[in-house]
C-alpha cells in the first residue's frame, strides 16, 4: 500500500530544502504545489496566469483549482507507491479533497506528517535572502547555503533570481495567511495520529536527520 507523506510548515521553514533530499532518499516523487504554480508561470499557461495573481500577492490560490491540479498530479503512475508533498494541502478543504482523492484512486492515506517549526525573525531573513534557480527550482540562500558563484546555480549553472513573492511584505502576508489558513492543519494531523514536530531551527543536515530518526518505523 502506498505510504503518503506531507510536509507541513510556515513559509520559509524549509519544506522545500528538505523535500528535495527526502524524495531523493525515498524514491519517491516531490510534488510541491508552489513549484508546480510557478512552471505554470513560467510558461504563461492559462493556469499560471491565474494563479500568478494570488501567489504575487502572498495570498492562497483557490481551493477548487489547487486540489485538481494535485489530483491530476497524483494520479499519474510514478505516484503509485507513494508521494512526498510539499506546500499541499494548505487549508481544511484541500486536507479533506487530499484523503478523498488517495482513497478514490487507491493510492493509500497519509502515514506521516513532518511539521517543520523555525521562530517568525529566522523565516524573514531566510526568504528575504533566498535565491531559486530559473532552470530547475534549486534552492540556496546568500548567507546560510550560499551558492559557490553568486548568482549562478551550483547543479545547472543557470542564474539565481529572487521569487517575487519574497519581499518583507508579501512575506508578512504569507505567514499571516499560514497561521489563519493553514495552522489548523497540525491539529487535524495531530488528532489522526501522524504529525512529527520538527524543530527547523538548526543546520540543513540537523534537520534532514531528524526528519529521517522522525519517520523511522512509519
Ligand atoms: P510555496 O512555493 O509552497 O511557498 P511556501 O510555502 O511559502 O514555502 P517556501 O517555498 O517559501 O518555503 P520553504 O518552506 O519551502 O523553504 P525553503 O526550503 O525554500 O507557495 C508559494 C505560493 O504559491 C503561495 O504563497 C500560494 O500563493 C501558492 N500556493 C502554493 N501551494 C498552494 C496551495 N496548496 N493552496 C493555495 N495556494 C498555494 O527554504 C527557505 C530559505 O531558507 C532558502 O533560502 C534555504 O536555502 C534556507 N534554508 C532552508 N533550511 C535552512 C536551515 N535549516 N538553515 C538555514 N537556512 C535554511
């Protein structure tokens, strides 16, 4: 049976960092919601154009369009065995359309839950000085993961830009819109059994391990 798993954290608490390097681990796919967005942003598709609006503006997208872009995504075959979800779900509708779809497509439950916890101050100063690469979504950050040439990724070698979305303000509204939206997540995990606090606030590899001692058994 399929073992899901779902990352959960405020906006900057590195979900993304880690997701990468647990997938790998896995061997399982990452799906991040927010990378999916901004491909579709990228390539000006009717999607991305939508959802461009919202995510500009640190608020969520729509529920209705957010949930059947993941179920299309999960329904693909390399999802079979398990998937590692990264920014999704993100309010008590897309939780609930989440369990709904996994058991409509026979594709297991959710089996764990790490929730990444990093005080608000330390999630300013990692987005504000984060850097993505415009090629494949690699992430660093100038001051705490800085690449080896600046503004040029270490795997691909294409530029580093800033997201647009991770200015003080829309990074304010981001975290403002987590701890209405998307905070009450942790006590639906909580009450079924699958949350794992993590604390976030330690190097890249602390956090990676224990991530890894957290699912240990699961
Ligand atoms: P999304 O892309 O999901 O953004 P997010 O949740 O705000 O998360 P981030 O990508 O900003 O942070 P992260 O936790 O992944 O941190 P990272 O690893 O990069 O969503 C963007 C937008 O899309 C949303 O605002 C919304 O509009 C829309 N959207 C997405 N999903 C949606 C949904 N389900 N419903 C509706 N709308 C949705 O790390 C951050 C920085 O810190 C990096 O520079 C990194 O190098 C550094 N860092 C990481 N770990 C550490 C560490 N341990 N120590 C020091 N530095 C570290």
């Amino acid at each position: 049976m399929a073992k899901q798993i779902v990352m959960l954290g405020p906006p900057g608490a590195g979900k993304g960092t880690q997701a990468k390097m647990l997938a790998e681990k896995l061997g399982v796919p990452h799906v991040s919601s927010g990378d999916i967005f901004r491909e579709n942003l990228r390539a000006q598709t009717e999607l991305g154009r939508h959802a461009g609006v919202y995510i500009n503006r640190g608020e969520l997208v729509p529920d209705d369009v957010t949930i059947a872009m993941i179920r299309e995504r999960i329904s693909r075959r390399d999802c079979n065995d398990g998937v590692l979800l990264d920014g999704f779900p993100r309010t008590a509708a897309q939780a609930e359309a989440l369990d709904e779809m996994l058991s409509d497509l026979d594709k297991g439950q959710v089996v764990a839950v790490p929730c990444i916890i990093v005080p608000e101050d330390v999630l300013i100063e990692r987005l504000t000085g984060r850097r993505t690469c415009r090629a494949q979504g690699h992430v660093f950050h100038i001051a705490f993961n800085p690449p080896v040439q600046a503004g040029v990724c270490d795997f691909d070698g294409s530029e580093l830009y800033q997201r647009e979305d991770d200015t003080v303000e829309t990074v304010t509204n981001r975290i403002r819109v987590y701890h209405e939206r998307t905070q009450p997540l942790i006590d639906y995990y909580q009450q079924r059994g699958v949350l794992l606090e993590i604390d976030g606030n330690r190097p890249i590899e602390a956090v990676f391990d224990g991530i890894l001692s957290a699912l240990t058994g699961v």
